[in-house]
C-alpha cells in the first residue's frame, strides 16, 4: 500500500488534500454529519499520505519539491528531512484525533460557525506541513505567517470582546515578531550567503566570522523573530490564546503552532547556524540561560494559576523553552533532546488538554479550585490527566522522560552544569503544578477546598460517573496510550533521528 | 506604415485620438465601451512595445522625422516600457471596473465628456512615460494633470468635497508644474537643449548655480507631484472624494508615472556625476523614511477607509524613494518593483472599496462590518490585497518589501541597515491599520444603524475586474522571477547611462 | 561636448534706451502687483491683473518676442480677464478678510523661490548674449537650418507646428482638456449647472449673488439656498442631483 | 441692459475687422507673428465682446453652444489627424514631408503646418468660447450695479 505514491508525489497530494477538503466542507456546510465525515477522511487520507513520506525518509531517501520561483533565488520549494518529517507525522496524526475530539467538544458545547472552524483547522494543517517541509527559510516563512492568520480565526473563534483581544494579541506578537525580527534576519541570511536553503552543517559558517557580533545579533533575531517558540519574554502571546475553544488549544497550541515555532528555532539551529558554528561562536550561551529562565519562570507562574487552561499554557511555555534550549546546546545529545521533545510534548500535553475540554463539556468547569472531588465523577478523564501529567513531568514509563533524560546529557557535554540543576528543578516544579489537579480531584471532598475529605464518602459506584461524551474520551486514551508507546518505542525514534546528529 | 518602426508613438497616438471622438458618442455605455476598448488595444500594443525593448533594446522615435536636439524624440527603454506596461495594464482592468461604478456616481448627460478626460489622463500619462524630452514631460503632466483635477472634482456627485479636495490638488499641482517648467528653463539657460539624452550630455562637469537650482526646482516639483512626505497634503482628500474608479485609477498610475519621471531625472538627466545628486538622495532617504512613518500613522487613525488607504499609499511612496535613494542597481530595481506591486495592491483596494461604495453608499469603516458575509468577494479579495500591502509572504508586497530590504542590507553601512529596519518597522504599522478593516470585516452584520439592510452583490464585471488584480497581486508573489530580472536589467540600464558608472 | 559648458563667456552688453524702457515696465510691473497684493476689491483685482497682462505684454515686445507678447495680449489681458470676471460673478465681490500669519508659509516659500532664483542668476549667461548655449546651441540650429528645411519666414511658427509640433498638440490637447472640464463642472447634468439663463435682470431679492448673502459659492446649491455643510457621515448626496 | 448705445455701436463697427484680423492673425501666421492659438484667442474674443454687448443668448443663437464640441474635436482631431494620416503615409508621426515628398520648396511642411494650425485655432476658439459661455452662463446677465 505504502508504495502507491512516491515520496514526492505524496508530498503534492498531502498539501492538497486538506485544501480539498476544505473545500469539501464548505460546501457541506449544512449537513454536520457530512461535513464532520468529509473532515475525519480528509484527516485519514493526509495521514496516510504523510506516512508514506516519512517512510521513505526512514529509509534515507530525501525528497525535493520545487514550486515556484518567487525570486531568482527565492524559491518556494519543499525538502524532507527527519525532523520535518516527524514533525508533518505528529501534526497529521493527532489531526485526526483531534478531529474526532473535536466533534464532541464542538457539539457538546453547541458552538456557532463550526463550517468555518474545520476550514481555518484545514488550512492550518496545510500550513503546519508546509513549515514542516520547507526547504529553505522563505517557504518556512510563507507558511509560519500562513499559520498565524489561519489560527487568528480560530483563536477568535467565540467573536465576543474578550476573544477579539486576545486574538489581538496573538496576532499582534506573532506577527510583529516575525515582520519586525524574523523578515529582516532571514533577508540578512540571504545578503550574506546568498541563499536561505537548509543545509545540513549550516550555511553560515563560511561566509561570517564567528566571532562577530553579527552573529549574535542574528541569533536573536531568530530566536525572538520565531514568536511561537514563546521564549521568554514573547511568550504572552500564548496564555492569551487560550480563550480559543479546547480543541484549538489541544492542537494548535500544544502541537501545531508552538511546535512549528521551536522546530523552526531547531531548523534554524541545525540548518543556518550550524551547531559547530553555533558552539564556537559562543553567542548560543546567553540563549541557554534565556531559555533556562524561561522554563523556571514559566513553571512558577503556571503554579500560581488557577485556570486549568493558563496553567497549561503557562507549562506549555515551559516545556517548549527545554526544546530550543536542546537548540541552543548545539550538541549532538542536546538535539536529539530537543527533537525528542517535540514529540512526547506533542502527545502529553495534548492529552492533558483534551482532558481539561472534556471537563469543560461535562461540567462546566475551568478553574482547578472548583474541581475538588471531581475524581469521582470523571474517573477516566482524571485517569488519563494523570498520565499525561506524568509524561510532560518526565517519568518513567511515560515517553516524556526520554527528552530530559538527553538534555541533561547534552548539557553536561556542553559544560553547563547548572542546566542539569535547573532542568531537575523544574520537574519539581511540574510536579507541584501538574499533580495537584489529579490529587486535588481524586483525594478531596466536592464542597471542601481546603483539607481532605473529613466525612468519608458513600463508596463509589461505577454509576457515578458523570464523563464527557464518548468522543471526548476516545482522543486523550489514545494519546495517552502514545505516550506510554513512545517509551518503548524511543530507540527506534533514536534511529530515525540520529540523522539530524551525523549519525547514519 | 511599418508597424513595428511606428510602434512607439501609436500608444499615445491611439488614446490620444480616441479621447477627442469619445465627447462625440452618445451618452450611456457607448463611451465605456470606446474606453475599454482603446485601453485594451493600448495595453496590446504596449506589450508588443515592451517586447521589442526586451529583444532589440532601447528604442528612439523621432517625432516629425525630426532628429533629436531639434525635434522631439521619444525614447523607451525597459524602465521606461515597463512603466507604460503598467499603466495600461491598470487601465484595461480598471476601466471595464469604471463602467458600473460610474453609472451610479455620474450623471447619464455626462458620460461622455467624463470618458473623455478619462482617456486624455491616460494619453497624457503614456506620454509623461514614455517621451524623452523634458519639455514633452511637462505638456503631457499637464494634459494628465488637468484632466485628473476635473476627474477629482467629478466626486462631487456623491460628496462635495471633493470641490475642495480637486481645488486643493489643483493649486498644489500647479505649483509643481511651474517649479517643474522653472527648472527646466534653468536647464535651457544652461545647456540649450531639452532632449533628455543631451541635456546629460552637455550637463556633464557643469556645476553651476543654475544648474543647481535647476535641480532643486525640478526636484521640488516633481516632489508635490509624486506627494513626498512634506507635499503629500493633496493627495489624501483628493483621492478619498474622487469617484471609486477614478481612485483605483490614479492611485495606480498617477503617483507612479511622477515617481518614474524623478528617476528619469534624477539618472538619466542629472546623473552620478553630477555633485549635487548625493545629497538629493541623503534627502530623499531621509523623506522617504519619515514618510513610511509619517503617513502610516495616519492612516491608523483614518475611519474612512479610502483615506485611510491614501495615506497608505504617501507611505508606500516612501518606500519608492528609498530604494531610490540606495543608489544601487539593487535598490533603484526594488524601488521600480515596489513601484509596480503598489499599484496592483493599490488598484485592487480601491476597486474593492469601490465595490462597497456602490452597494452602500459609503467608504466609512462602519459600513465594512460584516462585509465578509454581506459580499465576499469583494471581502476576501480585499483581504488579500491587504495582505499583500502588508508584505505578506506569497503576495507580491513581500517581494518588493524582501527585495528593499535586500538592497538596503545589500548596500551596507550602517544607515542603510537601520533604514532596513525601519522598513519592517513601518509595515507592521500597515498590519496595525490593515487589521483594522479586516476584523471589522469579519464581524457580524450590524444590527442597528444605517448598514442594516441586505444588499445585493455588486456586477459581476467589478467584481472580475477586482480579482484580476488580486490574481496579479497573487501570481507576482509566487512567480516574481520575471519581473524581477525586468526591474534589474532595467535599472542597470537606467543607471548605466552615466559614463562614469560612480557605482 | 566632453569640455564642461562655459556659461560666462565674453560678452559686454552696451547700455541704451532700450534697457531704460524695460527697466521702467519691470517696475511698473511691480507697482501693479503690489497694489493686487493690497487691494480687496476683486473687481479691482482683475482689472489689475489685465494690466499686468499688457505690461508683461509690452516687456515681450520690448524683448522682441512679438509671438510671445501677441498671445500674452490675446489671453492674459483679454480672454482671462473676462473669465476672470465672469467667475468672480459667481462668487463674492471681496476678499475674505485678511488672517495675520496666515500667509506665512505663502510668503516663505515666495521667499525660498525668488532666492533661488535670484541665487541662479549669478552664474546665468549674460542677457543677449549669443554665445550663451540657449542661443548658441539648438537655437542657432534653427535658424540656420530653418530656410532650408521648411522655408518658412517665421521662425517660431516653424518650430511651433513643425520641429516641437508634438508638444504644441500637447498644448491644444491642454485646451482642450480646460475646456472640457468647465463643461464637466459647470455644464449640463454637473452638480451645480444646467440653470436657465435669461438676459432679463432678476428681481432684487432673487438675486443670489449679492455681497452679503454668499461668501463662497460652495456653500450654495443650485436653488440659492445655504446647503447643509457636508459631514463626516452623510454619505450619500444623490438626491440633490439633478 | 438697453442703455448701452455707445457701446453696442462700437462693438457692432469692431465685431467684423477683429474676425478679420484672427483671420489673418491664422493664416499669415507662416509669415508674421502669430499662428493658430492667437487666432483662434482673437476670434473667440470677438464673440466674446458681442456677448458682452449685447447678452449672451443673442450669441449663443449666432454660435450654439451645442456646435462647439464638434469645433473643438474637428480641431483637435485636425491636429492629432494630420500625425495619422503621415502614419500611414509611412513617415514619421507629424513628419509633414511625406504630404508632398516630391516638392523642392518643402510643400509639405507648408500644408502640414497649415493643417495643424487650423486645428490649433478651431480647438482654441471653441475651447475659449465654451469655458466663456459656460462661466457666462452660470448667472444672469450682468447688471450694471455689479459692476
């Protein structure tokens, strides 16, 4: 099966496939069960075709697409390599999840304009692939800014004030970021090389003194130009997006935007710079510290929040800071952890998510305070929180612990020590943050928020349970039982990633 | 008659004839479909013209038979051909627009004689561009002056001020013109000549002062025409009070053909060698920066959206200036490249507002709410040529906008690098306005006030009209290769005019 | 052409009456402008400015460009100064008052342009001097060439219709393009046109254009009635239309 | 408006030798100063000051505002024609030479001059006549206290 299209030819129809769909759903516009049809074998049908990619890129080969001349020089054009590979695979795959989720999320709590919502999802898939596969910093471009306006609709999608400003401010950052730092850094790239393809090795090397401060101050444009990785201090942007709908948030946030964010950082570390050249210039070490800052500072602020959705974001800051700190190492451990982490992040923090929406649906319910005793009534859905709590904490068996366990590796071959100091730190901090909602639903009396339960409770029944719907329930089970597979399954992603560090 | 040998003169020949015949057609369609169809043939023909260029190089005319110090030679090389490309281009997509929108905003008796004015503003804009006499400059910019001050004025129907608007433009555009004429005098007085090839000639190692004031005058007054920053003031009201199709027009051509003109003078005529010109361009990077700022501020706090548009567009010409005022090959190509994707962006905005005054009367941001339901078409092609004024990638503003910052980088040195900067800088300021529209356009539909009733789509002619240009907006932003190479082959040749090739 | 232009060559210009006469027109010229400057009648203006017509008229003969005095003469002092009136007809017989500091940008820049001129004339050529390259150059190449290439006595028509005869159709075209636009403005169908006009005098409190009733004619519509100043938000103002 | 005697008198004894005059003002212009703008100035002035004196519905019943487009497109056209027709006579554009290419004493700079100019004095005329009827036209006549 998997040999019916070549690699490139997938490539082609991937991309086109969600348009088509897009498509397809704006005319089903009045029938919700086609349309929802229509969107789950759209999802199907792109998967599949991804898979046939990254297929071929597990057995080496590394596709081109060329598509437009923009500029001579300037070329819109799609070139594979493990990373974008795995990231196309994660985006495709947890769309269809996502998408079923997103079914009974969206009728669960009656939302309007769904026609549209499946669209902008859509066109955010094209664009999440698109970035995935660019081959040199103009394409990445193209597509990072496409995937800002399309989420800008989803992000808004409630319409009322309190969405219009956030969606403000998402699209103020993201935007302002990447016209005002990122447009001029890539234009810099090309003044000075000559050309913006991503090349393995980097390209800068030969044509920039390491030790300038051109360097320098090209990193930063990268690093703060690239909004949606939400390094501190342009994270903001990121709890404001927060008054999307869950499923928004499950995927754009935990996976497809702020993952395209740090696999550009990544792409920028890897196929720009250079990580030779990024470590002996030495201007990788103020991004390090940066990086470490922002994964404390975000731990503690997502401590002290009470809404289950910003503490989230908050954490989500945080884990995406120990992806472009793998970046910045510039080592071969260090990579391979950030990379990793791209994945098992994916999949954690999409389950906790998923099942934040799903107590939302069930009841009602969006501060962590009102979900004491909560446990007995959604057994399943804290079940699986717990978890992808586990997994983002970096506990064995969950797939989350590998990416810590490299970058504690690659940070003591880099010499800095202390990072190993702030990355155990900083799993403390999860713990805190993450754990008290399971313990605090399961441990703790409904009407009592302040002590355990003093009056022991009528035994449970398993008639009790008040859960989401079935379809809110499928998607977090089957993430969570990714991540659980992606702990055994690491020395094979090893394999496949082992590229991106020279390895064959 | 050899075509290909008369082939320079017959873009201006033919509107220019046309234009006369025009006042004679009956009133109602008949003169629209004249002036289609003559924009049309002049847009064939112009691109039969750019070919030759592109072939056989640049092409001279003599005008009468009459060589060139004597008689008037028209002369047309690539930069000069692509302009006029340009404008016909516009032209054969706007004018099919004009149609619709004008039956509803002039008056039936008046078709004619308005179509007429329409057509002499287009000849006269062919001529400006592709003569290369300086005198012949000045009488086409006043034919298409003139005509343009009337075409303003013709906004009247639907609001009065565009009395004021027109009469404003009228005195400030006169003022240009006759700074324009001193100066060429001044240059008379010291060459003796008007060709434009020797003007250069003969103005080499002259530094004197009436040259140099020369300079300044011609400087100035192709300055109020092309509305650099401090002499902008015309142009907002003029272009927001005059009818929709005549806004799309000018906006597109207009400002252009003067900003083509001060290229022509500033490097054809004058040249590198000339001292002066290095301090022309310090100025001109100094106005075209503080314009981009300027006027993008502006145009945030604009509730109307074609004067919120106009200010865009002194803005754009800013950009325009700076990449002039690189003096690089590179810079002066971006500069023409800018040049040519503003009017498409421009010329689809305005077609599109056009649209929406047709349905509802008015150009008023609360008359766009919920514009993305009520028409979408008009909407999205909004939307996208919002896109590509902003400098979104895959549109043709992020080429032109890649390609200045490029050749400020390029040229190196730290004031070119901070203008670079600068560059993204005020195009965020154009995604703060921009985003203004657009979220108003996607909300809801009013429920009270006077944009509460249905609307019907506006024809689909305007409509074909305005995709067009979002098409062209589209297309030049994912296969800008051509044009590109156009604007660099064309500056180089631009530039190499002068022998001493201080590049 | 590779030695840099001489602007200054040398040549003496003599003293005489003719210089005596054109000095005395350039300062009647002046008078006359000051007093336009000073006058607030407008009726007096564009008398004045008929004047200053014929004078520069006369300064044109007395430069012996007769072609360029006669339409000088024709236009300025005849044909402009009636449209002057006609249009002044339309709107108040006086100025607006006088606003102190108004005129300040006005007067800054006449200032800036009459320097700059004044700045250039200290490297002009000498007046009359043929060697100067507007006499010297294309200019000699017209006269001599003209006997024999078109024959014609009259120099400035055969460059007027022939050697720049594209730019003298421009011009018409410019005419032309006046003329139509008064059409546009003021002709049938426009905004404000299409009034019957009778040679009977109109009854004296009809009459719409008296000084006190109508400073500008902006502020009135057809019927002579003050219209509503246009706002921000009215949109639409068809309906006066005819 | 009656009471102009002096005047009416004067205008009627100036009307015929002014047309007279832009007349020869038109044709001589190949000799003496002027040409077709001067002349086409003159003779609208002399419609001009026949308004003036004696009101402009008697001279738009003499010259009809509805005639004067044609004038001054026939003018223009005259000019803009005389380019076209050396077109496709294979010269240049207004190369007057190919008009007569067989003449020794330039024939055909004389005739193509001749042409232009008097597309030049029609569209003058009419121009200057319409700009003069439509500013006329906007008021009443007028009376002698406006003056």
């Amino acid at each position: 099966m998997l040999g019916l299209f070549s690699p490139e030819e997938a490539m082609i129809y991937a991309l086109a496939a969600p348009l088509l769909g897009m498509l397809g759903i704006m005319l089903a516009d009045k029938a919700p069960n086609v349309r929802e049809g229509i969107t789950l074998i759209t999802a199907g049908v792109t998967f599949y075709l991804v898979l046939i990619v990254f297929n071929s890129v597990a057995q080496g080969a590394r596709p081109e697409v060329p598509l437009f001349e923009m500029m001579p020089g300037l070329s819109l054009s799609f070139k594979l390599e493990p990373l974008g590979a795995l990231f196309s695979l994660i985006a495709s795959g947890l769309w269809i999840v996502n998408s079923l989720y997103s079914i009974g999320y969206m009728r669960g709590t009656n939302e309007k304009h769904q026609t549209r919502f499946y669209m902008c999802f859509a066109l955010a898939i094209v664009a999440a692939l698109g970035i995935a596969w660019s081959a040199n910093l103009i394409t990445f471009f193209l597509f990072y800014e496409a995937l800002t306006l399309s989420t800008f609709l989803l992000v808004t999608h409630k319409g009322d004030e309190k969405a219009m400003r956030g969606g403000n401010i998402y699209l103020g950052i993201l935007m302002g970021t990447s016209i005002a730092l990122l447009l001029p850094a890539i234009v810099l790239t090309y003044v000075l090389t000559g050309g913006g393809d991503f090349t393995e090795g980097g390209i800068l090397a030969g044509s920039l003194d390491e030790h300038s401060w051109v360097v320098m101050g090209l990193l930063a444009l990268y690093m703060f130009g690239i909004g949606k990785a939400a390094l501190m201090p342009i994270h903001s942007w990121l709890p404001n997006a927060m008054v999307a709908p869950t499923p928004v948030s499950a995927f754009l946030h935990a996976v497809a935007v702020v993952k395209a964010g740090v696999f550009g950082v990544m792409k920028v570390a890897l196929y720009i710079f250079g990580t030779d050249f990024l470590s002996q210039s030495g201007a990788n070490i103020a991004f390090i510290w940066i990086a470490a800052l922002s994964i404390l500072l975000a731990s503690a602020i997502a401590m002290a929040q009470d809404n289950l959705k910003a503490r989230l974001a908050y954490s989500t800051v945080s884990q995406l800071a120990y992806i472009s700190l793998g970046a910045m190492l510039a080592n071969s451990m260090g990579v391979m952890g950030g990379s990793m982490q791209i994945a098992m992040h994916a999949l954690g923090k999409m389950t906790l998510f998923m099942c934040a929406g799903a107590i939302y649906v069930a009841h009602h319910k969006t501060l962590v305070s009102e979900m004491s005793g909560l446990g007995r009534k959604m057994p399943i859905t804290f079940g699986l929180f717990f978890i992808g709590a586990l997994s983002i904490i970096g506990l064995p068996p969950m797939g989350g612990m590998w990416p810590k366990f490299f970058l504690m590796v690659g940070a003591a071959d880099a010499g800095q020590l202390a990072i190993i100091f702030v990355l155990a730190l900083s799993s403390v901090l999860n713990v805190i943050y993450l754990l008290s909602i399971p313990i605090k639903a399961f441990y703790m009396a409904p009407d009592n928020h302040h002590g355990l339960a003093e009056i022991e409770p009528p035994p449970w029944r398993w008639s009790d349970r008040e859960e989401a719907p079935f379809l809110c329930l499928l998607p977090p089970l089957l993430t969570a039982v990714g991540t659980i597979a992606l702990f055994f399954l690491v020395g094979d992603l090893y394999k496949f990633l082992s590229p991106l560090i020279g390895g064959a | 008659m050899d075509f290909i040998a008369q082939l320079p003169v017959l873009p201006v020949v033919l509107p220019f004839v046309a234009a006369p015949l025009c006042l004679l057609l009956p009133a109602g369609r008949a003169p629209w479909v004249w002036a289609t169809l003559v924009a049309w043939a002049t847009f064939a023909l112009s691109l039969i013209l750019l070919e030759q260029v592109w072939i056989n190089g640049t092409i001279s005319y003599a005008m009468g038979g009459w060589s060139a110090p004597m008689g008037i030679a028209y002369r047309i090389d690539l930069t000069n051909g692509m302009v006029l490309a340009l404008i016909s281009f516009v032209a054969a997509v706007v004018f099919p627009y004009a149609g619709p929108s004008v039956r509803d905003e002039i008056a039936h008796k008046q078709t004619p004689a308005f179509y007429t004015a329409l057509l002499l503003c287009f000849a006269g804009l062919i001529g400006v561009t592709i003569t290369g006499d300086a005198f012949n400059v000045f009488v086409f910019l006043e034919i298409s002056s003139l005509s343009t001050y009337v075409l303003v004025a013709m906004g009247a129907g639907r609001d009065r001020r565009a009395l004021t608007a027109a009469f404003n433009y009228l005195v400030m555009g006169t003022i240009g013109a006759t700074f324009f004429v001193i100066g060429l005098g001044l240059l008379y007085m010291a060459t003796g000549t008007l060709n434009m090839i020797d003007l250069h000639e003969r103005l080499v190692g002259q530094d004197n002062r009436v040259v140099k004031a020369a300079f300044a005058f011609i400087v100035t007054g192709l300055g109020l025409k092309l509305a650099m920053l401090p002499l902008h003031l015309w142009l907002p009201p003029a272009y927001s009070y005059a009818p929709s199709s005549i806004t799309a027009f000018l906006a597109a051509t207009a400002t252009k053909v003067a900003v083509y003109i001060m290229l022509r003078f500033l490097y054809t005529v004058f040249g590198f060698d000339f001292p002066f010109l290095s301090v022309a361009l310090d100025f001109f990077l100094i106005l075209g920066v503080a314009g981009m700022f300027v006027a993008s501020l502006a145009a945030m706090f604009q509730d109307d959206i074609k004067m919120m548009l106009a200010y865009s567009s002194v803005a754009q010409i800013g950009y325009m200036l700076l990449g002039i005022s690189l003096g690089t090959v590179d810079g002066v190509a971006a500069g023409l490249l800018h040049l040519v994707n503003h009017a498409f962006m421009k010329a689809a905005l305005f077609m599109a507002v056009g649209c929406v005054v047709l349905r509802l009367g008015s150009h008023q941001l609360s008359a766009f709410q919920g514009l993305a339901k009520r028409m979408p078409w008009t909407a999205w092609g909004m939307v996208i040529a919002a896109m590509s004024l902003a400098g979104i990638p895959g549109t043709a503003g992020f080429i032109s906008k890649f390609a200045l910052l490029q050749a400020s980088f390029d040229k190196g040195g730290l004031t070119p690098t901070i203008a670079g900067f600068l560059i993204v800088l005020s195009s965020l300021l154009a995604v703060v306005y921009l985003m203004r529209v657009v979220r108003v356009m996607l909300q809801p539909l009013p429920e009270s006030g006077p944009f509460t009733k249905p609307v019907v789509r506006p024809p689909l002619l305007m409509r074909v009209s305005l995709w067009v240009m979002v098409l062209a907006n589209i297309y030049f932003g994912l296969q800008g290769g051509g044009l590109i190479a156009l604007t660099r082959r064309a500056a180089s040749i631009l530039m190499g005019v002068d022998a001493g090739g201080a590049m | 052409m590779n030695e840099p232009l001489q602007l200054i060559s040398d040549f003496q210009p003599s003293a005489n009456l003719m210089q005596f006469i054109e000095i005395s027109i350039l300062t009647l010229l002046l008078v006359v402008s000051i007093a336009m400057l000073r006058m607030r009648r407008l009726f007096g203006v564009v008398m004045l400015s008929g004047i200053y017509s014929f004078l520069s008229a006369l300064f044109f003969v007395a430069l012996d460009a007769v072609d360029v005095a006669f339409t000088e003469a024709a236009v300025g002092a005849g044909i402009s100064t009636i449209l002057m009136l006609s249009a002044m007809l339309l709107t108040a017989r006086r100025e607006k008052p006088f606003v102190p500091g108004h005129a300040f940008l006005a007067l800054l820049v006449c200032v800036v342009v009459g320097g700059a001129l004044v700045y250039a004339t200290f490297d002009a050529p000498l007046y009359g001097d043929p060697m100067a390259p507007a006499n010297a150059y294309v200019g000699q190449a017209y006269v001599d060439r003209m006997a024999v290439e078109i024959s014609m006595p009259n120099i400035v028509t055969g460059v007027l219709a022939s050697y720049r005869g594209y730019d003298t159709m421009g011009e018409t075209a410019v005419i032309f393009t006046a003329a139509l636009g008064v059409m546009l403005l003021l002709g049938l169908g426009s905004e404000r046109g299409g009034r019957v006009v009778s040679d009977v005098p109109p009854e004296p409190e009809a009459s719409p254009s008296s000084d006190s009733t109508a400073q500008n004619s902006t502020a009135q519509n057809s019927t002579g009635q003050k219209s509503p100043a246009p706002t921000a938000n009215s949109p639409i103002g068809r309906e006066d239309a005819p | 408006m009656m009471d102009h005697l002096i005047l009416r008198v004067m205008i009627k004894l100036f009307f015929a030798p002014i047309l007279l005059f832009a007349l020869y003002v038109q044709f001589h212009g190949d000799y003496g100063p002027g040409g077709g703008f001067q002349a086409g100035v003159i003779f609208a002035s002399a419609f001009i000051l026949f308004a003036l004196g004696f009101g402009l519905r008697t001279t738009q019943k003499a010259v009809p505002p509805s005639v004067l487009p044609y004038f001054m497109v026939t003018g223009l056209l005259l000019y803009a024609g005389t380019g076209v027709v050396t077109l496709f006579l294979g010269g240049n554009f207004l190369d007057y030479y190919v008009l007569a290419p067989n003449s020794h004493h330039n024939a055909g700079q004389h005739m193509g001059i001749f042409l232009v100019e008097l597309g030049v004095g029609m569209a003058v005329f009419s121009s200057m006549l319409t700009i003069f009827y439509y500013f006329a036209g906007r008021e009443p006549e007028i009376s002698d206290e406006d003056w």
